[in-house]
C-alpha cells in the first residue's frame, strides 16, 4: 500500500467522478426519446429506419405489462438464436480452429448466461467458441444485455419522475437508443484505443509459436483412456513431459472487449478472461477497462436525479455506492497487501502481499480494485483469480455480489437493484418521521412493497436453495477442487454470482457438468427476470402515483442521514440473509487460517 | 368517558390480558400474524423435542418455554392494548338499558312500542327525564340534554330543531323540554352501537400501513426461513449437524419478532388514545391518515378565535371625548344581549361608568337591530343614539362621517377588528373598536406544525383586510377570505389534486361534502348528524382545536412502528454474534474469537438470546401502548434522533442485555 498505488486509486476515483455528469447528461438524452444528440445527424436516420423495419410505433408507450411482456419475448427469441448458434457452430463459417458443437447444457447455460447479462462461462474460449459463435452469438448478447438492463432502469425511473400515468416508455425505442447512441459509438472509440495498446483484432488461425527454452513439466501420467495412473499407495504416478511450442490465440478480441467491459458483462474471450495479456495488454488498458466498468452504472445515478428533478437525491445514491465501492477496496486491498500469514511464517511470501493467482503485471492494487469493480459491477471480468485471494480479501468480491450487485452494479441493474434497497429503506425508515412512507413523493404501499419484496425474496431462495442443493449432492461436491469451508464458498459464489448476473467465478469449481450447467443456467434467469419482471411492476405502480409535495415532513432522500441509512439498509439485509452461510464458508476459512490450515 | 381515566397498567386491565393471551393461542387468530405464527410452531416443536433429546432435555425445554413466552408476550401485549376498549365498551352497553318509546303514528296519536323496534323515519316523542331511545334528528322543539353517557362531559347541552345543533344520539337523556325527533338510524347502527363496536376494536381491520408493514415482516420472516433452513444442508457439508432447537432458536431471534409481535397492539393503542382525549376514529385508517396530512383547514370563529368579538377601544371623533364615547356605546348596547354588545358595556365600566340596567332609564326606547337599518340603540331623552357598521351609520346620517372617523374605520378594518360607528342623529361620536381574540398559544402551535411541514390554512367570512390580519396575528401560513361553504370543498379539491392529504374539522350540514372530501374529517359531536357521517372521525367534546391533537397521535402511531421495526431489525446483529458462534463452536473451536460477547457456554449463549428475545417485547410493551415521544421538529432532525436511538441503540443494547442475561444463566447454572 504505497503512495503510487495510493495516487492510482484517487486517480481512478477523480475519473469516476468526473465522466459521471456529462455521461449522466448524455444518457439522459439518450434515454428520452425525442432528446437530441450530436450523433443525430448519422444516427437518426438509421433510427427511424430501424423502427419501420421492425414494425415499431415509436410514439406509443407501452404500459408495465407491455413493457415486460416485450422485453421477454425479445430476451426469449435472442436467446434461442444464441442456443441454436452454439448447437451448429462446426456447420457454422468463421471456424479456423474446427471446434465442435456446444453440448445441450453447456450451450443452454452459455445462451442464458449471456442473454442475463451474467456472463459465467463453463467453458474457456479459446479452446470451445468459433471466431462466429464470439462474435455474433455472444458479443451480440453483451450488447443486447446490457441495453435491456439500461431500458429497465430507464423505465423504472420514468415510473418514479411521472405522476398519474399509465405507460413508462417504448421498450423498443429504449433498447434501439440505447445501442446506437450510446453502447455503439463508446464501444467503437474504445476498441479503436484498445487495439492501440496491443489487443488483437483479426480472424487468423490460431498461432503456434517455437519455445526458445523448450520446458520441462512434471505431469500426472494418464493411460491410454485418459484415466491418471496411480501406485500401489494411491499415489499418483508422475512423469516429465517436454514442452517446446505454444499455441497462441487469435480472433476479433478488441471489439468484443470493449462492450465485455462498458456493458459489465466480463465474459472472457480467453479463460484467462482480462489477466491474459491480449485481452488486457497495459496499465492503461486496465485503467480503462475498470472506469469503463463503473462509468455508465454511475451516470445513471445522475440519470435518476435529473429525471426526478432531485439532483442532490441522484447525488445521494451515487454516494451510498460510492462508499460501499471505496470501502470494499480498501479491505480487499489491505487484505490482499498483508498476505497470507502461513507463506511469511515459511518465508515464501513476496514482500508484496499475497501474489498467489495474480498478474506480476498488475500487482496488488490493480488485482484488488479490478476484483472489486468487477463485482460490484456485477461484470466478471476479472484479471486475477479471485480463488486465490486471502479469505478476507475473497470475502469482498462475495458479500459485493451479496449485496445485490448495487454497488454501481450492471449497467441498469445497478440502479434498479438499489433502488429496491432504497424502497426498501424509505419504508422501514420512513415511518420514523411520523408520515406513511413516501419516496420523492410516491406514497409506497403494500403492493409496492410486495413486488420489492419479491424481487429480494427470490433472490435470496435461488442463491441459497441451489448452492444447499448442491452441498449436499454428489453432483454438487463432486465438482470441488477444494473441501472443507473453501468448497462451500466455491459453490456459495458461483450461485451468487449467478442470481447476481455477475458471472466471475471463484476458480476452482468445474462448473461444465449437466447439474452445474442447468441449475446454475435457472439461477441466472431466475436472478435477472426475476427481479425485473416485480421492478416493472413497482415502476408502473409508481407511475400511476400522485406526487405529494416535498416539504419540512418529508423524509429526506438526500444528505448524509440518508447515505448512511441506505448502506446501513444494503449491508444489514444482505448480511442478515447471507451471513450464516458466510460463516461456514470464508468465515470459518478465515480463522483457519489464522491458525495455519489451508484449503 | 368514565373509564377514561385507568390507566392502561392497571390490574383491572393486565388481569384479565393474561387470561386473553392463552386464548389469543388459537392457531386460527395467530395465523393472521406471520411472524408470530412461525414462532409458535417453533414453540410446538421444541416442545415435542424436549421429550425427545434425552440429553438436552433441560436446555431444550428451557428453549421451548421461552419460545411459549415469547407468544404469550406478544398476545399478551395486544390484550392490555384492547383492555382499556373492551372496559369502556362494557361501561357503554351498561347504559344502553331497554327503553320504551313514543312513537307517533300516521293518525298523531303516541303509541309506547319498544325502542329496538323503532326504524329509521320513524317519529317519537320524547319528554323530561326520558331517554332517547336511537339516534334522530329534532323536527320540533328544543331540549337540554345530558350527553355524559357518550362525551363523559356532565354539563347539559342544548338541541333545538333546524340548524347545526339538531341532532341528538340514541341513549342521552333528555333533562328538560319535550322534543319530537325524526329516527335516523335503525336498531344496532346507531352511534352508540357503533361507538361500541369500535371501542372494542371488534370490525379492527389492518390499516394500509399496516398491511405493507406485515407484508414486509412476512418477507422477512421468508428470507430468514431460507437462511437457517439452507443451514441444515451446508451443516451437513461441513460436518456439523445443526440439532432442531438451535436451529428454531436462530430462526426465532432473526425474524422481526420484536414489531411483529407489537404491531397490532401498536395501532390499537393509537386508536385508544384519540379517544382517551374524546377523538373517536371510525377507521385506524383515518388516524393513519392524520399523520399524513399537509394541510389543515381551520375554521377562523371558534377554531383560532374565541367565537366572539369583543370591544377594546373607543376611538373618538374629534370635539368628543373618550368617555363620551363609552357612555354612548354603552346606553346604544344596553339591550343588546350579544356577546359583542355586552363586550361594549363592560369595557365602558373602564371609563368610570357604571353599568345602567335598562329599567334604571325612565322612557328609553330600544332600538333592535334589524336587516333594514342594521342597527341597534336606544331613544333616549331626546337623542336618538345609533351604533352600527360605518355603511349603515352614514346612511343614518345623511351620507358623510367626519374624515377622522372614516380615517378610524379604516384603521380599525385594517387592523384586523370590525369597526362600529357610535352615532346620535345629529353627528358621529367615534369608533368601537371590535377585535376577534385570537386563542393563547395558537401561533406556537402552528410554528410547531410548520417545521413539521404541515401548512395551516384558516377560513372565514371576513373581508379580505380582517382576514389578513387576523391570519398574521394568528400565525396561520394562508387563509381563504370570504370564503362560501362551497369554496371549503373547492380548496380540499385544489390542493388533493396537488397530492396533497388534507385535514379539517366541521359541524354544520353545510361542511358534511367538505368533510366527506377530506382526509380526516372531524365532525363535532354538538354537530348534525350529515356531518357526523361525512366525517372519518367524532370529536366528543366539539372542540376545534383538537384536529391539531389528533394529527400529533396519527404521527405518534406511526413514528412507533417505525422505530420499533427499525430496532427490531437492528436487534440481530447481536443475536447473530450470540448464536452463531454458539452453533459453531463445538466443531470449528477456531472461530472463538467471534463470541464478542464472551457468552459463557454454547448452551447459555442460545438460550440468552432466546430470552432477551422474549424479554424484550415485555420491556416494549409500555413503549408501544404510549407512543415513543412525539416532537414537533423537521423529518431530518425526528429520522436522525429516532435512527439513533432505535436503530444504533438497537444495535448496541442487545449485546448488553444477552451478555446480562448471560451472566444471570450461567450463575444459576441453567445452562
């Protein structure tokens, strides 16, 4: 924790800060169907264009039901078109490397993992996806993903700004704004400067390289069908093995990343994901990639507050966020930087902190602030293995996907998802002013609570009900790499990473199995349409609200009363509602290790 | 009302609670209330394994019990809250004794019928010292009546045909005079049925807010399920098995018991005190709703002013003294029986002349006010002396006042006060300076409203000019000047359609669309029987002032909820810190650094948290039944002193008493 990591992090944050008004600004253009652009003059055309061939009344607004109705049936049709991608990739073109199809549950828990905006990949790459499958069925879907979860907030939004109104916007319009105006351009600029700094952006075979110091590996060996050989004892029978060539991947990566990073969706286009130096060649690079992880989740605050005329409320939101995200990585980073106490006992340990599954290139810092960006973004890029972190520096990455992913968030998500906190907070808090609880002038009732209510509850019963499940299931502990309290933090994170549609993944669990495949592909629909589908019902519930007048009485949705209430509202339920499963798994694994027992 | 008085910890109420809070047990009632629900079967349960642990059968009955009293707590705490209504209710049927009747039928001739068989038309008879037998409008006559049954209030009161004043209830007694009434409601719908009924808090439905706020509760109670039951499975995984009673104590301490257990007993206690002070609520929706309210409508006369103007200067013309002035004023009102005239008399006394009785002045004639002159005096050797509104005065006159007293007239208007002109035939004598007394302690409570963002609109007939100052004296935010009854209903439209919740309190027919509009509307009890059904609420004592009383209980009720939610909430902390290191312990001795509070033994640390769980709603009873104090401050300054004191409090608190009761197990080696 030196002074020039510290000056990286008040960098990063000074950038956070600064893009969020002016992409705040934009976005609420983009959001607003007759809002102007300085893209108009290319765009429009295309626009309008794009709503006739599609058949779309752009000047009708749809109601709540409309509105989810659409976004399910275009969320269904993507998805299948991805699944039947993935089902005939090796009858497909664009592919150099021959791979063959996807199997039934792997290509069923990949298309719902990118139509969800999850992103949790079973698979690596490099060695399943054709050049064709990453570029259209998958890259398609961080797009597609990614503009669903903006229009969702966008809606709910609308709900809480109007009053007395029964529509909350054209999902089609939202959805086809929010591409050309906003995820394309950036998208296209960000490519352009990735490939400047050395990312890859080509349709070649893959590479094979000469070693210029062939290397020896001692290796498992393994008889004819694969099967590794054991001795007498048990023990396995190991070999030397004499590598002298590579193989190095190719492909269309900087396109694909640039939307991987801004739309937080994080599926790699290597296994490595952004540790690998193509997807993530510099410092720079890095730095770009985190603030274009945060910088639309953050601009939506500012959204929220123009749209509802409340600025500082907007503020407020951003700050509640804000101190969670500064917060995580200050522990992560600490956690990370002290090490792990049984490598300094045994004088293995790099001066530097816990290096264990971290990119020498990045460091301590970079490794602790992308973790803790990917997950708070609920993205799941990642640029070094979170398995590998200190179960305190691992603990943040899990309890920011606990949380609900509203630290900044997915894009949209993040705001819907704390704004489900912050209805949730206005109720419990709001009495205690003597007023029945109103949210900038929306009176919230049972019905709003209700649906509030049942986003979080489902939350809650998938996360905790599938990775139950699997504990005490074969097909479940069977895919460990890890036993004893890690192993159930490994299942506890991909299942939260899941309903999360986060999609990092705590390395470690082979997660390519039928079972794992299929619940963990239900957790991820269960976690996305499951919360949007009660959110659009709470946004046309409020839609149709009067707005009471603001006034001395009224609960305050700005300042640091209610900052401090909000993060106390966001951690208090996510740990109430996780924590006796936190503590079998890190928590327990923490104090282990103190003692000296690793996992 | 005679029972007004108990208090609510008093034996005659906590006695028979105790025996309500077993019956309360039926699982038909208990489901009603999640989260209570859940704790009983819990309670059930752990019965059952007490017999089944051979072991552990001290420890797991100790569990049980406590989950038991837990319940018996909570229903307890709903019992002593319905106490004081169920008395009161039963003071109410006592005076409702059979009556006979004396109805008049279709030829005028009395027939005594007995009064359950009177409907609603019917007309009767009523006479000295009877008893009305239902609830009726006076059609002919006038009666004083004694109303102490219902108002509690033993002065008569009087009720007169026509007008706001001619509605009478069913079971007053008539106490002089003979009236004939109109039967407006029929047998078992009338107010003291109704009074009854809600004073038992028997048709108590959950109010909106409290629909959300069980709705809320049951969610958590949901997630709470989820998260010790998935614990079972991941106990497996990691070999330690979770025995049935540790896993219902957590389950027990983690959900909202706390407020779930009090949230009823909360809104009746809120009902109980509006009528406590003489307010009865048709609905807990209403008293909801009057913590809610933006905008008081306060009628000017009666409400912010005593009902009646009074003198409080003489201002003479020039050439006239003052004390010719008073003496003027004084002989023009002596026949004048008005409030106002007898102001005027004896304000004179101050000027050294004493007051005249009418017979002490040989051959005075009296003047009587009428609509044609619009003034009253006196004919007195030879002066004809006049007072009146200065139009009328100048008229009298032959057209023109002096300029210093057209000067005082408007000085007088302007101020606030009604100017008088005191007058002979021959020339104007000076001003009476009339002024409404605005009631003491008034603007103070309207600045306590306003920092709560409640604005304060007062309404009156006055022009423009009074009404202004009037408002300015009284320290109202608006007012709506020579306002029709039209425009009251007009005004509540206007700001509702701004979002806004209105309250306002009313008597006259006239006010009953205006009072079915608002809110909370608060009819008086002296008032007609259209207002009284208009409104959401009565106010037995007809005092308008008492609207500003009810919206601080409205906002009493829901401040308790919400603290009691946030502290219940803010509970578990502690209580995870106290259990889950307990359920650990045994298998993983490591993690004994995070028993913060240094419990004494697994066992003892389970069941200290099952007890302070228990424990605490007792100790919150009191708490709920009063309200948490209520004080007039802005909602930023109340959230953060409440957030403080139930949220972090709530936090802190436990950890303080688990670790007490503790040291209270472990040294009576309980467990």
């Amino acid at each position: 924790m030196n002074a020039h990591q510290w000056l990286e992090l008040a960098v990063y944050i000074a950038a956070l800060v600064l893009v969020t008004r002016p992409l705040g600004l934009y976005l609420n253009h983009v959001l607003n169907p007759a809002g102007r652009t300085w893209l108009d003059p290319v765009l429009r055309p295309l626009e309008k264009l794009t709503y006739r061939v599609l058949g779309v009344d752009a000047t009708k607004e749809h109601d709540w039901k409309q509105y989810a109705f659409a976004m399910l049936i275009f969320s269904l049709v993507s998805c299948l078109f991805t699944y039947a991608i993935l089902r005939l990739q090796n009858f497909l073109p664009l592919n150099p490397q021959h791979f063959g199809a996807l199997s039934s549950h792997l290509a069923f828990n990949t298309a719902v993992s990118f139509t969800t905006n999850t992103n949790w990949q079973s698979y690596g790459g490099e060695n399943t996806m054709s050049y064709l499958s990453q570029m259209v069925a998958l890259a398609i879907h961080n797009f597609f993903s990614a503009a669903v979860g903006i229009a969702i907030a966008a809606a709910l939004v609308r709900g809480i700004a109007r009053h007395t109104a029964q529509t909350i916007g054209n999902f089609w319009v939202d959805l086809t704004r929010i591409m050309y105006y906003l995820l394309l351009p950036i998208c296209l600029v960000l490519a352009l400067f990735f490939v400047s700094q050395g990312m890859i952006q080509n349709f070649k075979p893959y590479t094979t390289a000469k070693l210029i110091e062939p290397q020896t590996v001692s290796v498992q060996k393994t008889d004819a069908s694969g099967k590794p050989v054991v001795d007498a004892k048990g023990g396995p029978v190991m070999e030397n093995q004499t590598l002298d060539t590579q193989t190095i991947v190719q492909g269309p990566m900087a396109s694909q990343i640039a939307i991987k990073m801004l739309g937080t969706n994080g599926g790699g286009y290597t296994n490595a994901n952004a540790a690998h130096p193509f997807e993530n060649p510099t410092p720079l690079s890095n730095f770009l990639q985190m603030l274009a992880l945060l910088c639309i989740g953050s601009a939506l605050t500012y959204h929220l507050g123009r749209e509802t005329k409340n600025q500082k409320h907007g503020w407020a939101v951003w700050s509640a966020m804000f101190a969670m995200f500064l917060a995580g990585v200050l522990v992560c980073w600490w956690a990370e930087a002290k090490g792990n106490p049984i490598h300094q006992q045994l004088g293995v340990a790099v001066a530097d902190g816990n290096m264990e599954g971290k990119e020498v290139r990045f460091g301590i810092l970079d490794s602790a602030l992308f973790a803790t960006v990917t997950t708070d973004a609920s993205c799941g890029a990642v640029n070094s293995m979170h398995d590998s972190f200190t179960p305190l520096g691992g603990l943040v990455p899990l309890f920011n996907i606990q949380t609900g992913e509203v630290i900044f968030g997915g894009v949209g998500a993040g705001l819907y998802g704390m704004l489900i906190f912050v209805v949730l907070t206005v109720f419990i808090a709001g009495l205690m002013v003597g007023r029945t609880p109103e949210y900038l002038g929306k009176k919230i009732e049972a019905y709003d609570v209700k649906m509030v209510l049942l986003a979080f509850v489902i939350l809650a019963f998938i996360i905790l009900g599938f990775t139950a499940w699997a504990s005490v299931s074969n097909w479940g502990t069977s895919s460990l790499a890890n036993q004893g309290p890690h192993g159930l933090s490994e299942m506890l994170y991909a299942y939260t990473s899941g309903a999360g549609n986060n999609g990092s993944a705590f390395a470690g669990l082979n997660a390519n199995t039928p079972w794992y495949d299929t619940t963990l592909g239900v957790d991820m629909l269960l976690g996305r349409f499951g919360m949007i589908v009660p959110l659009l019902a709470l946004a046309g519930s409020l839609a149709r609200k009067k707005i009471v007048p603001a006034g001395a009485g009224t609960f305050p949705v700005t300042g640091l009363t209610f900052v401090v209430l909000l993060v106390g509202t966001v951690i208090l339920v996510g740990a109430l509602t996780f924590l006796p499963a936190l503590t079998l798994g890190p928590i327990v694994e923490h104090f282990l290790m103190l003692k000296g027992n690793l996992f | 009302m005679s029972t007004n008085s108990v208090s609510i910890f008093e034996p005659r109420i906590l006695v028979p609670a105790i025996g309500d809070a077993f019956l309360k047990l039926n699982p038909r009632l208990m489901v009603k209330n999640p989260v209570m629900f859940v704790t009983l079967v819990g309670a059930v349960i752990s019965t059952v394994d007490a017999f089944r642990s051979p072991g552990q059968t001290l420890f797991v009955a100790q569990i049980a019990l406590w989950l038991w009293f837990t319940v018996l707590f909570a229903n307890f705490a709903e019992a002593v809250a319905e106490g004081r209504g169920k008395a009161q209710a039963k003071a109410l049927r006592q005076t409702r004794t059979r009556t006979n009747a004396n109805k008049l039928n279709a030829r005028g001739s009395i027939e005594s019928v007995d009064a359950d068989s009177l409907r609603k038309g019917d007309v009767v008879l009523v006479r000295t010292n009877e008893i009305i037998p239902a609830d009726g409008e006076i059609i002919s006559g006038a009666a004083t009546v004694d109303e102490s049954a219902i108002t509690g209030e033993s002065a008569p009161v009087i009720r007169e045909a026509g007008g706001d004043r001619s509605a009478v209830t069913g079971g007053t007694r008539v106490l002089s005079d003979e009236i004939k009434i109109r039967i407006t409601a029929n047998p078992g719908e009338g107010f003291l049925d109704r009074m009854i009924q809600l004073v038992e808090g028997a048709s108590r439905q959950k109010t909106p807010n409290e629909i959300a706020l069980t709705i809320l509760l049951a969610a958590l109670t949901v997630v709470f399920l989820l998260a010790v039951i998935t614990l079972k499975p991941f106990g497996i995984y990691s070999g330690v098995n979770f025995s049935d009673v540790v896993l219902i104590s957590l389950l027990v301490c983690l959900i909202p018991t706390t407020i779930g257990g009090l949230l009823s007993a909360i809104g009746i206690a809120g009902m109980d005190r509006l009528l406590q002070r003489n307010v009865l609520a048709m609905s807990g929706r209403a008293v909801e709703a009057a913590g809610d309210v933006d905008v008081l409508l306060l009628d000017k006369t009666g409400t912010i002013t005593l009902g009646n103007r009074q003198a409080v200067a003489f201002l003479p013309a020039s050439g006239v003294t003052e004390p010719e002035v008073a003496d003027a004023a004084q002989l023009a009102s002596l026949a004048d029986e008005t409030p106002e005239g007898r102001s005027v008399v004896v304000l004179a006394k101050n000027f050294g002349i004493r007051a005249r009785a009418i017979h002490e002045l040989p051959g005075a004639r009296f003047v009587p006010f009428t609509a044609q002159t619009r003034m009253s005096g006196v004919d007195f050797e030879g002066r004809q002396i006049r007072k009146g509104a200065a139009e009328a005065v100048r008229k009298f006159l032959g057209g023109s006042l002096p300029l210093e007293v057209e000067h005082a007239v408007e000085n007088v208007s302007r101020s606030g006060g009604t100017p008088l002109v005191v007058a002979t035939h021959e020339r104007a004598l000076g001003v009476i300076h009339l002024k409404d007394i605005v009631k003491g302690g008034l603007a103070d409570r309207f600045k306590r409203f306003r920092a709560m963002g409640i604005r304060t609109v007062m309404i009156t007939g006055d022009n423009q000019l009074t009404a202004a100052a009037i408002a300015q004296e009284a320290g109202v935010d608006d007012f709506l000047a020579e306002a029709k009854p039209e425009d009251k209903l007009a005004l509540i439209r206007q700001e509702q359609q701004g979002g806004r919740m209105i309250a306002m309190i009313g008597d006259g027919t006239n006010d009953a669309p205006a009072l079915a509009q608002a809110d909370v509307g608060v009819a008086m009890n002296t008032g007609t029987q259209a207002a009284k059904e208009a409104g959401n609420m009565v106010d037995l004592d007809s005092n308008p002032t008492k609207l500003l009383e009810i919206i601080e209980i409205g906002k009493q009720l829901l401040i308790t909820r919400g603290a009691l939610t946030t502290f219940s909430i803010a509970n578990d902390v502690a209580k995870y810190f106290a259990i889950i290191p307990a359920m650990l312990m045994v298998t993983f001795p490591v993690i004994a650094p995070l028993n913060v509070m240094h419990l004494h033994s697994p066992d003892s640390a389970i069941l200290s948290a099952v007890i302070f769980n228990a424990l605490i709603i007792i100790a919150l009873i009191p708490l709920a039944l009063r309200g948490v104090k209520f004080r007039p401050l802005g909602a930023v300054e109340i959230l953060r002193r409440n957030l403080l004191i139930y949220g972090v409090g709530g936090v802190i608190l436990p950890f303080v008493g688990i670790k007490l009761i503790d040291l209270v197990v472990a040294g009576l080696h309980l467990a």
